[in-house]
C-alpha cells in the first residue's frame, strides 16, 4: 500500500471515482427509461439528469484544473442516454487521465480559480480535485434513494468495500 500524500490521495479518490460512477452507471442502464427519467424532488430531479450533472462536474472542474474557462456545465439533450452518459464520462476522463499523471504536490498546492455566475472563486487544485469524488458521492447517495424508491438497488460503493477489493486483486 502507499502512504496518503496529496497526489496519491487525489489520484486514489479519482480511482474510486470512477469505480463508483462506473457502478451507479451499470445499475441505471438496467432499470427501465421511464425509471431513469423519473422525477424526484431531490438531486437533480431524476437518475438520468444527476448522471448529467455528474459528467458535467468532471468537466467543469477539470477545465478549471486547466484553465479552461470555456468548458460548459453538460445538458440533458447533449447526453440523452446512458450511451452518451457513458462516452462522456471516458472524454472527460481523459482529461483527468493526462492532468493526473502529471500532478506534483506542488500543483495540489496551487491557487486555481473558477467562475461561477459571474463571480470568482479561488480554492487550491488539491481541493477542486477533491471536490470532484466528494460531490459525485452526494450525488450517488440521491440516486440510491431514487433507485430505492422505484424497487431497483444500487450496488455498495463505499470506499472501504474499494479499498479491499484493492487488496484482494493485489493478492490474488
């Protein structure tokens, strides 16, 4: 195992990120699209437009990683369906792929800066890359409650069930 330092910290939350969403993605493409598009009252208002709004954080805060102000939050009618959902969490992870690969403890340390309607906001790139994996799990815990309440589950994505999963793969 590696010791918890700022990058391999954010790398190791960026790989459970993608374990997570990869799990919560596979459990929606086997419900029901009316069930996908249901409307509820909390997250952003069915599983369909929370998995929207997901790929659309990741691109958001990777722009702002990288200074790309033009990146735009994503749109139901950009990803109308899991498919779309899909290939859009595999671009924007490119983008995290390359800028990971490349992270230093000096660039968790640096000052980045995202605007939001119209106003300016400074925060260190370690804390946007942490920003990411911790609003996805928000997010997940709605859809769980959505996909609860429609009869479907969603399947255990704590990171302790990760982590020894990890371990199990590393030993077998």
């Amino acid at each position: 195992m590696r010791r918890m330092d700022p990058v391999n910290t954010a790398r190791d939350a960026h790989a459970w990120l993608r374990w997570l969403t990869g799990r919560t993605v596979d459990a929606a493409a086997a419900i029901p699209d009316a069930d996908f598009r249901r409307e509820f009252p909390i997250g952003m208002g069915s599983i369909h437009g929370t998995l929207v709004h997901l790929v659309g954080a990741e691109r958001i805060w990777i722009g702002v990683l990288e200074g790309d102000a033009a990146i735009s939050m994503a749109t139901a009618q950009e990803f109308p369906d899991i498919a779309s959902i899909r290939a859009g969490f595999v671009a924007a992870r490119a983008r995290w792929d390359a800028y990971l690969s490349r992270l230093t403890p000096a660039e968790c340390a640096r000052v980045v800066v995202r605007v939001r309607d119209g106003k300016e906001f400074r925060q260190l790139a370690g804390d946007a890359l942490m920003q990411v994996p911790t609003h996805a799990l928000y997010h997940n815990a709605q859809v769980s409650f959505m996909m609860r309440s429609m009869g479907h589950s969603l399947p255990d994505s704590s990171w302790i069930l990760w982590g020894r999963e990890r371990i199990a793969k590393a030993s077998a």
